[in-house]
C-alpha cells in the first residue's frame, strides 16, 4: 500500500489515474449535487420553511412578557403532482423494440433477441430499477440505475451468467464524465458508483486487503487529528465503514482497417475495451476486462437546461416548486393565525368593570366560562349605567389578504408543476363535460411528459445498447437453453448458437447434422403409407420431421427503438369498447368473439369465464384452435382439419370444374377464331389459284388462236398452190377467183371469255 501511495507499485499508475479522475469528477458534480440534496430535503414537509422563517416564528420575550410561537404549518402541494408523474411511469407499457440492421443479421434471431430482453426485464425485476432512477430524476433532476452480470443457477451449466437490471441505492455517489457532450454520458470515458461498506463486511469480501482493523491505532491515524476523516475511511469501532470506488474505465487503441474490395481504402478504427475496477484507499482490489464495450450505468435526467456558465444543470418538478410551496405555508399559517385570534378577540371595558373578577375574565380566552362577572359602573356626569365590556371586532381584511395569497400560491404551485385542477380532480361547471375533463387531464401528462420521454429515448435506449452488447458475449455457449418471454408473457424455450429443433414435449433439442440418415423405425412404428404394420390394417406416414433452426447471436448487428405504450388499464379498456362495436354490428359472432372479449375485462372471474367461452368456442368451431407447437391435436381439432380438408377440395373441385367449362367456351371460341382464319386463309388461296388459272387460260385460248389462224393460212396457201399447179391455164381465171375469194371472205378470231369475264382481245382481219 506503501508503494502504491509513492507511485511505485504495480497498480501505480491505474491508482493515480482513478484519483486524478475522482477528483475531476467530483469538483464539476459538486454544485448539481448541492442542489438536489437541497430539493430531496425540501420533499420532507417540515424542511420547507427557510432557517430565518423558523427563527422569526419561533417564541420569544419582549418586555419581560413572553410571547408563543407563529403558526409554521407545512402542507406539502408537490407531493400530489409529484406521485402522478410517478404512477404514468409505473403504468405506462416500456417496450424495447430490436430489428436487424448489418445484412448478416435475421429478422427471427432479432425476435429471439426480444424474447431474451423481456425475460431479462421480468427474472431481475426491471422496473423497480427503473422507478427508482426515474424517482429521483423527476424531484431533483437525475438518478442513475446499472446492468451488471451473475451466475445463472437456474441452467443447465452452472458456470453459464445472466444479465440482470439492477437499482442503485445511493444515486448520488454515481459520477460521469464530465467531459462527455452525449446526453447519455456514453461518449465519457470513466465512471464511478462509491459505496461504503462496514469494516467487517469488507473483511469478509476482501480478506487479503491492509486495510487495518478498526479498533487499531493505525485507524484511528487515518482518521486523522481534529475529528477530520480522510475521504476514504469514516466512523470507529461498529460504525467504521470503507469507501470501495467501483471504476469503469476505457482503454482505447488504433486499428488500421482495409476495405476488402477497394485495397487502397483505409481508415483508422477505434477499438474500445472496458475495465471494472475496485479501489479502497490506495490499494487496487480488482482490474478486470469487461464483457462488453459500454459503461454499464445507465443515467435518468429530468430537465437539462441549456448552460449559460460551463456549467451543466438538470432539474426536476421540486426545484420550480419551492417558492410556490414556501408561499403556500405561509399564506396558510397566516391564515389560521389570523382565524385563530378569532375566540382570543381581547375584551373592551373600563377598569372599574374588571375589579375583583380579573382571573375570570383572564380566563375568559382559554376556557368556556359559564358566567363573567363584572361591576357596576356609572357614567359620573349622567349617572346612567355604563354598557358591559364586549369583544373587540376582528379586522377580517386581513384574512382575505391571506386567501387571496394562498390562492395566488395554489396557481404557482400548478404552474410549476404541469399539473392542474382537472388532473387533481377539481373541476368547475365550465369543465364538466367528460371529453373536456379528459382533454385537460391529458395536456397537464403532456406537461410532464418530457421526463417520460427523456427515461425512454435517452436511458432505456442506452440500457439496450449495453445489454444487446452483452448478450453475444454472455449467451455464447453452443446448446445454450435460454427462456424467452413473448409480448403476452407467454414463455417459451430455445437453443443458442447451435442448430435443434422442437422435441415431443416442446423443449428444443439437438439436430442432427445435414447428411446424416434418418432415424429407422423401431418395433411397432409404422412403415411407408400404405404399408402393413404389425397388427395388420395400413398406418398412414409419419409427419415429415420439423425444419431445424439455428439462432446465432454472436452474429450480425442490431438497433433497438423504445415505445410508451398505453397503461394496462387503457389498453384493456380501450380494447373491451372495440370488441363491443363488433358484436354491437355483428352479434352472430358472438360464440366466437366472446372469448377474447373477455380477456380485454379485468372483473373478477374474467379470466376463468374467457377460458370456459375458449373451451365452449372450440367444441363449435374446433378448426379455429390450432394445436401449439410440440402438441398433438386433439380429436375435435383433427376431425375440424379433415372436415376443413374435406371442404376446401369440395371448393378446389367446383373451381376446378368452373375452370374446365371456362376452358371449353373458350376453346369454342378459338376453333371459331381459328376456323374463321383457315376460312380465309383458303379463301386467298382460292382466289389467287383462280387468278393464276385465268390467266394461264387467257395465255392458252391465246396461243390455240394464233395455232388455229396459222393452220388456215396454210391450208389456204396449199390450195392456192394446187390451184395454180392444177390450172396453169386457168391462171388468169384462177387469179381472179382468188382475188374474188380474198375479197369476200373475212376470218373473224371469236372472243374468249374467261371465269373472270376478262375479254380477250379480238383478232385483226386476215
């Protein structure tokens, strides 16, 4: 410890480090600190009033004649707005919403992952965490709560860890780096949470320590002369105590990074580890690595005001509400002081009235006296009896200053605290409408709705972050059975980092590996479909075996989004006057809808009712209930399938026959579209094998006109020739007859006429 103290021990730097940090976190926390220990003392009543309003009420002697104290009544109006702040958080729905962000990651491990959270949430009871910070945050402006890890006795591997959501009792010895600009502190690079622990309680957890014992000089030494104790040790014999500083710090280094597919593009990439150390004195306790790479303490902020001096502040409901407050007391003590001085009126009469009866009419103020008696007295110039004494009258100007102050202080206190009359259940007859009511309700939550905001956006999304950087780490072991908790709390169970699937019972088990041969059947199982089976008759096949699946969590990356969902109450409420709008419309739904109307109602015997409606609804129509997963369907539900089978191959067979008739007029309908076009298609060819016909025939008539033409004219040259040879001596004679004959006889070529009714060109005369 010596050496650690010179700086020369192994722990020597850490140490001076941790001090160097303490001392700066302490000096920037140590106004904001003041502060809400001054808020969290005003939520007490009777440290309301200010130390100079005490002494000026408290009694006193003037004139030797003593004096009673004032009325100091603390009638504390932040404790109302304060609690329904508190109770929307308690009943408001917070859930944590993970979806798959890098492209290695599954929107199914994603659903694991919430499952994981929720059970996470519900196993270390989250919300008393939750509250807790969220208290503090809203009277003083910042609380802070942590995630932490321990053994989980309930696995299988006792050496297996669980994460869990813890409360810090004492919030104010938790300190963030000043330094960090996010609103969630993550960007800081240390933390502390201090905790004193009793000297005996640290022996036991620390037994190696040289902390000395705390009836030994050498304590008395470190608490030092002149009552001063040093910053670490406190109190002697059964109150000693140590401060144990739990420090988280980062350890930052510089990595060179390559895009695989660009080799020329690089970067510098931060890497982060986290250490968690302990630390009494100057003596190092612990230095460990984290499991993750986040601080895991979690802050709560109320109000952040914007600095305007370098310094940051945060503030909650009870530091705009102290001067209200303080008003209020005191505009409600003068008041009762003032009415109190009502029975204790002084008494007005002349001295002569009084004699002899004075304790009587001393008394007169104090208790109820059946009978005062005073003297006679008479006026000296008249000699007429003077009136008895009488009560001075109360000056009741007064009194009204009072209420009107008290007033006046009631709408500060509403004014500083979001929070007005409809919300406290005051409501005027300008209010009494019930939307009116309900809208005025809703804008003072609005009022106030920022420190919900603030605990779900800001904190709840960092306790995300670090227990989603947990779980890789935590839940790594392959066959790691975890509990997961779905969003109607239902349970359920699955296998980590390793490929299974649903046994008999609904408990996951290990998959056999791809390739390898399924299981034969043993003695009494059923063969192939259709085949015999010891026994005799067919046994249909076994279900195909279940799809395995695998959910890795040491892969892939992603987000988280937080919503505020209604309270509980609401949501049953709002769900009851939906459900009721469809039976209203639709009454011959009831036997189906009744069910789960009635688990939207919260009336005792609701939920045994919603489940005989559920059992009542299953015998009627059993198709609607499915069996869950690992469970065998029951006779109703198996008999409602084949039914249901039965019905949807009646539906497929009318479709399919409504198909076929569909088909057949339309297959009419294209033999029609199709003969119609092999109708003209033949028609064409008709027409051009009759065009060339035509004009083949026009080609032939034409040439036998022509063969015909010439014939004649041979024959006729024939004769001419034997005319001449067979008449040389009629020649003369001859000729003349020719000449005749040439004369009279005309050879016409008669016209053809073709299926066309083409006209063929007429001969010229021979």
């Amino acid at each position: 410890m010596e050496d650690a103290e010179q700086g020369t021990g192994p722990h020597a730097k850490l140490l001076s480090q941790a001090k160097r940090h303490r001392k700066l976190a302490e000096a920037a926390w140590s106004p904001q600190r003041a502060r809400e220990k001054e808020d969290l003392r005003f939520q007490v009543p009777e440290h309301q009033w200010t130390e100079d309003a005490k002494k000026a009420r408290m009694p006193s002697m003037d004139g030797g004649v003593p004096i009673p104290a004032r009325p100091m009544l603390s009638i504390s109006r932040i404790a109302q707005p304060i609690q329904m702040v508190l109770n929307q958080e308690r009943a408001a729905h917070l859930g944590v919403s993970i979806q798959p962000l890098s492209a290695d990651a599954e929107q199914e491990t994603a659903a694991i992952l919430e499952g994981i959270y929720r059970r996470i949430e519900r196993d270390s009871q989250a919300h008393i965490a939750r509250s807790w910070a969220f208290k503090r945050a809203v009277q003083c402006g910042m609380g802070a709560y942590r995630v932490s890890t321990c053994y989980d006795d309930t696995s299988d591997d006792k050496t297996d860890q669980k994460i869990e959501i813890q409360r810090i009792l004492h919030q104010e010895a938790v300190y963030f780096d000043p330094s960090a600009t996010k609103p969630d502190f993550s960007d800081g690079n240390f933390a502390f949470v201090a905790e004193w622990m009793a000297i005996e309680d640290f022996k036991k957890q620390f037994p190696e320590t040289d902390i000395p014992e705390a009836d030994s000089e050498e304590w008395a030494s470190l608490l030092g002369s002149g009552g001063e104790e040093p910053a670490w040790v406190r109190g002697a014999g059964e109150k000693a105590a140590v401060l144990v500083l739990e420090y988280f710090y980062k350890i930052k280094k510089a990595e060179e990074y390559v895009s695989p597919n660009a080799p020329e593009k690089r970067r510098q990439l931060e890497v982060v580890e986290v250490r968690r150390a302990l630390l009494a004195g100057a003596e190092v306790l612990e230095d460990v690595k984290w499991n993750g790479k986040l601080i895991p303490l979690i802050p709560d902020f109320g109000n952040e005001l914007l600095p305007f001096d370098e310094e940051r502040r945060w503030s909650g409901i009870i530091t705009d509400a102290k001067d209200p407050q303080r008003a209020y007391n005191m505009a409600f003590s003068s008041a009762i002081e003032i009415a109190a001085l009502e029975p204790k009126a002084p008494w007005l009469g002349y001295a002569e009235q009084f004699e002899g009866y004075e304790k009587e009419w001393q008394q007169s103020n104090t208790r109820s006296m059946p009978i005062l008696r005073h003297k006679v007295v008479r006026d000296g110039v008249s000699g007429q009896v003077l009136p008895p004494p009488q009560r001075a009258q109360i000056d009741s100007n007064r009194l009204g200053v009072s209420m009107s102050l008290l007033q006046m202080a009631d709408q500060g206190l509403q004014a500083a605290t979001s929070t007005y009359d409809p919300a406290l259940g005051r409501t005027s007859s300008r209010e009494r409408s019930g939307k009116a009511i309900t809208a005025l309700q809703q804008q003072g939550e609005e009022g106030n709705s920022h420190f919900m905001h603030n605990l779900a956006d800001i904190s709840m999304n960092y306790e995300a972050r670090v227990i989603l950087d947990l779980i890789p780490v935590i839940y790594d072991r392959p066959g790691r059975i975890a509990r997961t908790l779905s969003e109607e709390d239902k349970s359920d169970t699955v296998m980590l980092n390793a490929r299974f699937v649903k046994g008999p019972d609904g408990r996951p088990m290990p998959a056999p590996e791809p390739g390898a041969a399924p299981a034969v059947p043993g003695p009494g199982m059923g063969g192939p479909m259709g085949a015999p089976v010891q026994g005799g008759g067919l046994q249909a096949a076994p279900p195909p075996p279940p799809e395995p699946k695998i959910y890795d969590l040491r892969k892939g990356t992603y987000s988280v989004a937080i919503s505020i969902g209604k309270t509980r109450q609401s949501a049953l409420q709002e769900g009851a006057e939906e459900i009721q709008q469809i039976l209203q419309a639709m009454p011959n739904l009831a036997p189906i809808i009744l069910p789960t109307y009635m688990r939207f109602r919260d009336f005792p015997g609701a939920k045994e009712l919603a489940e005989l409606l559920t059992k009542v609804r299953d015998k009627q129509f059993p198709g609607l209930g499915d069996p869950k997963e690992g469970e065998r369907p029951t006779v109703e539900q198996a008999m409602a399938k084949a039914s249901a089978l039965e019905e949807q191959m009646g539906q497929m067979g009318q479709a399919i026959e409504q198909m076929t008739k569909a088909l057949e007029t339309e297959q009419v309908k294209q033999q029609a579209v199709m003969q119609k076009a092999q109708m003209e298609a033949e028609a064409g060819m008709a027409k051009a094998q009759l065009e060339a016909e035509t004009k083949i025939r026009i080609a032939e008539g034409t040439q036998q006109s022509r063969t015909e033409l010439e014939s004649i004219k041979a024959t006729l040259a024939e004769v001419l020739a034997a005319i001449k040879m067979g008449h040389e001596s009629k020649e003369a004679e001859a000729d003349r007859e020719q000449e005749a004959l040439m004369k009279t006889v005309d050879i016409v070529v008669p016209p053809f006429t073709g299926p066309n009714e083409v006209p063929l060109e007429e001969e010229k005369e021979v």
